[in-house]
C-alpha cells in the first residue's frame, strides 16, 4: 500500500487519559479516508498529533514519508480542525488573505475563487463575528484547500452546514480527490454522510482502531445471511446464539462458506427454507457493532 | 519563511483597528493636543500679565523654535511610561492573538515554531517605532502651531552632529520599547491570554521600577553592572544621558547598551523556548 500516513503503535495521554491508545494505521495515498468514532475515541487527537500542535506520548507516525511535525510536510497539508475560529474583526476574504500570506502565498492564492467555491461570496466583506456555525466551516474548508495541498485533513467538515450545503461540500471534496489528486481524510460523526463520500474508512474506539477497509469491505465482513424459514423457533434452537429474530427472518452470523451446510441441515430437520440470502451491514451497523464495548478511555495510563 | 510569520502579524494587526489607536496613536495624539492647549493656555494668561512679564520669562516666551534642539530634547526621554504602558497593548495583541481567536491549529502547519513565535517578536519591534516617530511628529507640529500662534520665528538647527544624536536616541529609545513589548510576549505565551500579557508586563515594569529605586537608596550606583542588567529602565536612562552628554562614560554606555540587549535576547528565547513545549490544542 502506498501509504500517505503510517501510524505505529501511537499512544497521547492527557493526565490519566489515554485518549490514543497503541493505534496503528496505514492511509493510503489518493481518495478520500474517513475516521468515524464515538466522542473521546481519539480522532481530534490523533490529527492534533499529525498537524504537529501537540506531541505524542509515545509512537511512531510518518506523513507523505517525513515524521511527524516536519514543516516542509506540515506546509503540504490543509487542514480544519473542529469548527475553526477566526479574528472577529477581520472578513472572510481578510481572513483568507492572512492565512494565505502566513503560508507564504498571497499572491499564488486565488482568493475569490475559494470564495466563490464555498459559497461566500456574497459574505466576503462582512466581519466574521457575525457569522453562522455553517458559514465558518465553509470559510474553514476554503483556507483548508486554498494553498492547494497534497493532503486535506478536515474534521467534522459539514458539521452546522444544511443539507444543500452538505451535498456541495461533497462534490467539492470529490472534485479535488478525482481531478487533482488529493488525498482527504474526513472524520465525522454522519455516518450516511461518510459512506457517500468515503472510499474507506477506518473505526476508532477508545483509541485504538476497532476496524478498517473500504466500505464494501466493512459491510460485507458484518454481511448476515437473511433466511425466510418456518418454523422460525426451530431455526433459532439449531442456530443458537448466532441468530438474531429481525420480523419474520432470522438475521444469523456465520461464515460464507457454511451456507450450504446450514440450509441442508435445516432442510434434513424438516425446515422448510423459503429464502436464504446474504445481505452487507450499513455504516450506521457496523459503527455501532465496532463500537459497542463499554469505554476505556478513561483508565488510567500506568503503561506509559 | 520568517517574512512570511511577520508579514501575516503585521497584516492581521493592521486590521485590528481598536488595537492600532489605542497602542499607537492615543499617546502621541493625546499628549501633542494637551500640550499645544496647554501651551496657549500658558501664553494667553502671559498675554493678559497687566504689568509685563520679567525679562527672563519674555525671552523664554519670544525665543524662536529650534525644530533640531526640540526634536533631541523630545528624543532623549521618547520611551516615557505613558507610551510604554499604552503601546504594551499593541504587543499583548500580537502575542496573545492566536490563543485569543484559537487560530494556532490554522496556522502552526505553515510555518516551524520558531518562526512563528520570532515572527511575533519582529512584528513588535516593527510597530514599536510608529509610536515613536508619531509622538516625535504630533510634538513638533504642535510646536510649529504654537509657534505659528505665538509670531515666534521657526529656526530648523539641525547639522549633522546633532540629527546624529537624534537618531540614536530614537534608536535607543526604540530598544527601549522592544524590550517592554517583549516582556508582554513573554507573558502572553506562558499565560496563553491577552489580559495576562498585558498585565504582567504592566506589573513586572512598575514592580522593577519600584525595586531599582529602593537598591538605588540602598546604595546601587547606576552605572555599575547589576544595575544595568538588573533594570532595563535603568539602562535606558543611562544610555540617553550619555547621548545628551551627561555625566556618563563611553564605556558605561555600552554596558548599559548590552543591559538592553539581553533584556531583549532574553524574553525571545525564554517565548521561543515556552512555545516550543506547548500544546497548541489548548488555545
């Protein structure tokens, strides 16, 4: 794999919590990568770590080849943490025209345009005091892409933003991820959201990763097979705890390869099977099945 | 890289209107307008005298302008508390922005630590000059004014020797005002916070203030080398009554000098060091 990101065993404790926890990871270069988690799973943690503003306990990670806090490669990434904040008493445009100059890039930086692009346009010139939740994440997305980066780190990107707004953000991110190349990493906790944009996705909990892959892969390592069989309470006394009753089927956990053992021997106990089919897990599943455990972020961090 | 730390300061500060009036214009506007009504009230109760004024007090009162004496006699004492006091606000602006707006995150990734934070010590000394040559100016053109009013001949006695003594005493002054805005950036950093910036500045130079004059009591001559590294305020002054030609040696001088200088060097690497270890999540 031709990794954008490697990430070796990376622990951050703050006090006593351990907000990464051991977390190894490899993201590949191109496309875009989601991170989903609950709340304290450790995703702001570990772009704070790859953004430099703040040290890892211990741990390796690489980004574009270089460790982390090198800021040639630092220079390469944009980046929006959380909903960003700006000097109330500067515009929009001004507030771009800062950070493009404190990149060193005021006059390569087409202003206007990333303007224009999130939708600002007609705001550009009004202090940012007055602006919404959703208009700052537009404002942050837009110094997030303006130096044209090789890699854009965004949290919660649509976060505030209403549905037309979401869906722009999404064709604008798959815009720069198909025509020029980029490499995004999104985390969010819209899970619809991430499955439309993500081309894989990797889920934290308590700060280590619980599971990774591209989305088909997730959804076909949590597959079920579906059976439509009667009578159901026979199925469920040969199936036992791997069948779960969903209406009038039975969603059972098994492996691929022993369904044609199971539906003969369901039909050799005189079950009549009406219908057996596999059937992918959504996002929204498998978060919550990866996700479930009861939190240990905040024990105590003896080990480090 | 490091024009472009200074460059982002200086663009953001000049957007930060109520910042610029208040630590730059206030004090040589205010004090210039105070002194020009000052100075006619002065001449108009000279004007109602019923039986004339002393001799000594109408040639003082009728001497011309001399714009190049003026301007060294306003040179030698330029960093006066006032200016000092009102420009720290300008320099906790500068050093506390980006934990007062949380924009670190946005711009740790474009430029190394050290850059930035030397960027924000350079960007202070460069706004540390405008209220310095702004007071210089509203002065001499409240001068000009009065003497306008008042029929008194303007004369500009300014040779080479004496713009010479003028521009070092506006560079040491400039020196002087550096040192003070670095304490602010000092403070700012290690307090992550405006307030705190401005006001352990504030309270570190009159604490000093108050402490060099209880060691001068006790005995500490001003020209000796703990005083001078000891007080920056000191050294200014020593440094200034050398530049007028008062009773102080080359050689203290440059001590002094020195004094200022590590009072400058210091705080820098003390911030750069403090800022090197922060966590920059916690603005």
């Amino acid at each position: 794999m031709n990794a954008v990101i490697s990430i070796d065993n990376l622990t951050k404790t703050f006090g006593e919590v351990r907000a990464l926890n051991g977390l190894s990871l490899e993201i590949p270069k191109g496309g875009v990568y989601g991170i989903l988690g609950p709340n304290g799973a450790g995703k702001s943690t570990l772009f704070r770590v790859l953004l430099g503003l703040i040290e890892p306990t211990t741990g390796h990670a690489e980004v574009m080849g270089y460790p982390i806090g090198h800021t040639p490669t630092l220079r390469q990434i944009g980046s929006m943490i959380e909903t960003p904040r700006y000097p109330a008493f500067m515009s929009a445009r001004e507030c771009l025209l800062w950070l493009a100059t404190a990149h060193g890039q005021a006059r390569e930086v087409d202003i206007d345009y990333w303007l224009d692009r999130v939708g600002l346009t007609e705001a550009a010139h009004r202090k940012v005091r007055g602006y919404s939740v959703g208009m700052m994440q537009r404002l942050g997305i837009a110094a997030a892409l303006m130096t044209r980066p090789d890699l854009v780190i965004l949290d919660e990107p649509t976060s505030g933003m209403d549905p037309p707004g979401i869906v722009e953000i999404r064709g604008l991110i798959r815009d720069l991820v198909e025509t020029d190349g980029v490499t995004v990493i999104v985390a969010s906790h819209q899970l619809l959201e991430v499955q439309r944009m993500c081309d894989r996705v990797a889920i934290l909990n308590r700060g280590r990763l619980a599971a990774e892959g591209s989305v088909a892969e997730l959804s076909q390592s949590s597959a079920h097979l579906r059976l439509t069989a009667s009578p159901l309470a026979k199925v469920m006394d040969i199936v036992g705890e791997a069948g779960e009753i969903s209406g009038d089927t039975i969603l059972v956990n098994i492996r691929r390869e022993d369904t044609a053992g199971l539906i003969r021997h369901l039909v050799m106990e005189g079950i009549d099977v009406m219908e057996a089919q596999w059937v992918g897990a959504d996002l929204e599943a498998i978060f919550i099945a990866e996700t479930r455990a009861p939190s240990q972020v905040q024990e105590p961090a003896h080990a480090v | 890289m490091l024009f472009d730390a200074i460059r982002a300061e200086l663009l953001r500060f000049s957007r930060h209107t109520q910042a610029w009036l208040w630590a730059l214009l206030v004090i040589p506007v205010g004090t210039a307008i105070v002194g020009l009504f000052f100075r006619q009230f002065l001449y108009g109760q000279l004007q109602k005298a019923e039986a004339g004024l002393p001799p000594r007090i109408e040639e003082i009162a009728n001497a011309p302008l001399g714009i190049g004496a003026f301007l060294v006699d306003q040179a030698s004492q330029l960093a006066g508390i006032n200016l000092l006091a009102f420009f720290l606000i300008g320099a906790a602006t500068i050093a506390a922005a980006d934990y007062r707006w949380e924009t670190w995150r946005l711009i740790r990734p474009s430029n190394s630590r050290m850059n930035l934070m030397l960027g924000k010590a350079l960007a202070i000394a460069a706004i540390a000059i405008i209220p310095l040559l702004l007071f210089l100016l509203c002065e001499l053109l409240g001068q000009v004014i009065s003497a306008s009013i008042e029929h008194r001949p303007i004369v500009l006695g300014m040779d080479a020797k004496l713009s010479g003594t003028f521009i070092t005493m506006v560079l040491t002054s400039w020196l002087r005002v550096v040192q003070v805005g670095l304490l602010a950036l000092v403070a700012a950093t290690a307090t992550r916070s405006l307030f705190g910036g401005f006001v352990i500045a504030i309270a570190f130079g009159f604490g000093t203030f108050i402490v060099e004059r209880m060691f001068l009591d006790f005995g500490w001559k001003p020209e000796e080398w703990r005083t001078l590294l000891l007080f920056p305020s000191a050294a200014y002054q020593v440094v200034q009554t050398f530049l007028a030609h008062g009773p102080v040696t080359p050689a203290t001088a440059g001590k002094a000098i020195i004094g200022l200088l590590l009072w400058i060097a210091g705080p820098t690497a003390l911030t750069v060091w403090l800022f090197q270890r922060q966590d920059l999540s916690k603005e």
